[in-house]
C-alpha cells in the first residue's frame, strides 16, 4: 500500500461575467449558468469528450428541480456522459468546500482529476405558496374524486396565494446577513470612511484587470455578455460617500450599497489534478491546493456572524506550520468591506486570538498590498456559490505568474468560514523537500 499522499495540481479556471440580479440574466437558471460555464471549462482545456472523476458543487438560491444540479449540468456540456457530478451546498463556501473535497481524493489517489464550480442566482430565486395552500394542492392531487377535490380547497381564502419569496435572514437570529456585518462593524469599531476606502481600491485594482488583459482567459462570455456590470471603473469615494446606510438606517450606520455586494448572478468552474493527469493531457500546472480548513463559530450566542474563517485560518497555519505573515498574496473574500477589516483587525487583537484562536499571541497584521490584488467581490459581485472557484482560479493564476503562496479566506452564512493554502510550483518543491 501507497500512503503517500500527492500533490494536487490547480490547472485553471473560468467563470462567465457577473451580473447584478435582474439585470442581463435575468432569464437565466443556475443551470443554464453552471453549463455554460462548464462549456467555457472544456473549451480552455480542450476537454470535450473527456471523463473527469468528478464535478463538485451547486448553488445556495436552487428551485426543487435542481435537486442534482451537478450532474444536470454535466450533462448539458461536451464533457463524457459519465462524469458523475455531485451537489454541494455550504452557502458562500461551496465552491472552495467543492475544491477542498476534490483534493482530498486526487491526494490519496482515488481519483485523478476533478471540477470544483458554482452557480447563483437570484433572479431566478424559487418563490412557494404558504404551507397551508400548498397541503390543498398535495390533497388535491392525491384525492380519488370530484367531491375530495372540492373538499380540499373548504375554508380556502385568498390570503393563502401570497406568494413567499426565500428569506434572506439567518433563521436563527432572524438578521440579514447585512445586519450581523454592521453588528460587526461596530464591535470591531469599523469606520465608514475606511469601509469606502476598501471598496473604491476594489474597484480599481478590478478595473485595472480588465484593462490589463489579465482578465481575459479566465472571464468566458456567456449570453451576450463580456464583462461584469457591478464593476465601476469610474468609481470616487466622493460618490460613496453620498450614499445613505442600508442596514442600520440610525446616525451608526456604515454599510451602504457601496461597500457591500450585491446580489449577483454568475457561475465559475475550476479544474483540478494530479501531476501525472495533467502531464498526460499536456495541462500545465498553475498551482498547488496544499492546505483546507472548514470552520463555524457560536454567532447565535453573539460572536460575529462572518467571523467564523479567522478559526479556518488560524487552525490551517498551525496544521501547515506557517505564519500568517508567510504569504504573497490574500484573497479574503469581501462579503462587506467591514466583515474584511473585522478580520484583519481580529488577527492583531491579543484578547480575540487568546479567547477565540486559543493562540497566547496575535496572528499579527498582513501587508494590505498584498491583499485583493485584484479585486474582489465588492467589484466584480457574489453569486454566492461561485464565488469560491472565482478566487481559486484567480489565486492560481498570480501565482503561476509570479511565485510563491497565496491565502484564502472566504466567510459563509450560518456562521461558517472555509479557508485554503495555494502554492506556486517553486514554493511547492521547496516545502517538499524540507
């Protein structure tokens, strides 16, 4: 028996331009999204017809139909009919939970390649009658005659038609997502200026991707569509300023539609390998997924909602042996600029590592010109569960291009954080043969 563990190659990724929910998608499906995706995946690696071991991933807004998204979307696209495809689903983290699952499997060698991906959608969101009418309409189909049929709908009143949309609310504090991170923002003292800041850097570094071509071989159009519309290349902060709080509507309030994402349709796929797959396809190697680490925190008893990745993180560097410091790149998803600047600044707190991480010292500051260093989710937007395989691809590509590791953190709902370790090829074969 093999037990060495190999070393899991990140081959590449794409994803389709993202769109502000109702706006160019708003008749597309997740599926329609996830496939086209997919396609734009083969396309680049010259996969069709190809048997990958898997397909990973699903979306967190899905209708009932959707219950195997994965497989349905396998099956739409020029990949083999007998790639299996399995839905996830861990809200924002699917897509790096996916990849994390992956590489599990191509490490101890039972399988050899894998797609980790993700797809979202809000403006297709499944909207269900009230339970009562529903039970009318189960009543209804399974009744035996005319006279049951009609029994179903006694004491019906149309009240029971309202429509109910999904909620966006944590069910077990009853706040939005927006309202934990504004809690978070003022425990964590966040300025608004600073909150603003962060967003407008967002938007430039993404322009700057685009306008440098970087972005070119990882972004497919997708319904007539080449490039995210939530990005603002003309952004100033003296516009974000003018903007009015959306969460906490007091004199407290910092969160506005600016430094916050928002809701966004969108799909991104990721491919990954072992050394001797790629080798085989004549794939080159963009980078190593070394290190995962899932994580949740006790939010319902007031810790911060999005806070829950700075325990993947901590966990993670202990497990590599690495401090946080020992990072060229950090790709911390931006949920809301303050969830990002709450996080940084736990990673200093003494009393927050001490209780929190259970570290006798801070994880310490990070050098800010490393982090995001081309855009992130307040630029391009957050289709909840793409946004993983959005950064995974991203962070592969910089460190094909430039060497060394990268870091990433990505916050979920439910009190949730996933976090991974990338190398580049050299760092990878330096830490090897250490």
């Amino acid at each position: 028996m093999n037990n060495t563990l190999r070393r899991v190659a990140v081959i590449g990724g794409v994803r389709i331009p993202f769109c502000r929910s109702n706006t160019l998608y708003a008749d597309q499906s997740n599926l329609d999204m996830l496939t086209g995706t997919l396609n734009g995946l083969v396309d680049k690696y010259d996969l069709k017809g190809v048997q990958i071991d898997e397909a990973v991933g699903g979306a967190v807004v899905t209708h009932s139909k959707d219950w195997n998204l994965a497989r349905e979307a396998v099956l739409g696209t020029k990949l083999a009919r007998t790639t299996p495809g399995i839905t996830i689903q861990q809200a924002c983290g699917t897509s790096l939970q996916a990849a994390a699952m992956i590489m599990g499997k191509i490490a101890t060698g039972e399988m050899e390649s894998g797609i980790a991906m993700g797809s979202d959608t809000t403006s297709d969101a499944p909207i269900v009658f009230k339970q009562k009418f529903a039970h009318r309409l189960v009543e209804v189909q399974n009744a035996k005659s005319i006279g049951e049929r009609l029994a179903a709908f006694k004491g019906f009143s149309p009240g029971e038609l309202a429509p109910q949309p999904p909620n966006v609310s944590e069910p077990r504090t009853g706040l939005s997502m927006g309202q934990h991170a504004e809690l978070m923002a003022q425990e964590w003292k966040i300025s608004r200026a600073d909150q603003d800041q962060l967003a407008y850097e967002s938007h430039k570094k993404a322009a700057e991707a685009y306008r440098s071509g970087y972005m070119d071989d990882i972004v497919v159009p997708f319904a007539g569509v080449f490039r995210d519309n939530n990005l603002r290349e003309d952004i100033s902060l003296e516009k974000i300023a003018q903007l009015k709080p959306a969460f906490d509507k007091s004199e407290r309030g910092t969160l506005t539609a600016a430094n916050s994402t928002p809701l966004t349709d969108g799909a991104a796929a990721v491919l990954l390998a072992s050394e001797e797959w790629a080798a085989k396809r004549a794939l080159p190697v963009q980078a190593y997924l070394t290190y995962t680490q899932t994580s949740a925190n006790n939010f319902v008893e007031g810790e911060g909602l999005l806070m829950a990745p700075t325990i993947a993180v901590s966990r993670m560097l202990e497990r590599a042996s690495l401090k946080l410091q020992d990072f060229d790149f950090y790709e911390i998803h931006e949920a809301f600029a303050a969830q990002v600047l709450a996080t940084l600044k736990a990673f200093e707190d003494p009393a927050y590592c001490k209780t929190h991480l259970g570290r006798e010292a801070p994880l310490g500051s990070i050098d800010r010109a490393k982090l995001n260093v081309k855009g992130s989710s307040l630029a391009f937007g957050h289709p909840f569960a793409a946004t993983g395989a959005r950064i995974v691809a991203n962070l592969a590509k910089l460190l094909s291009e430039h060497g060394g590791r990268g870091l990433i953190s990505v916050c979920t709902a439910g009190g949730m954080g996933v976090a991974a370790i990338m190398e580049g090829r050299k760092a990878a074969e330096m830490r090897m043969a250490a």
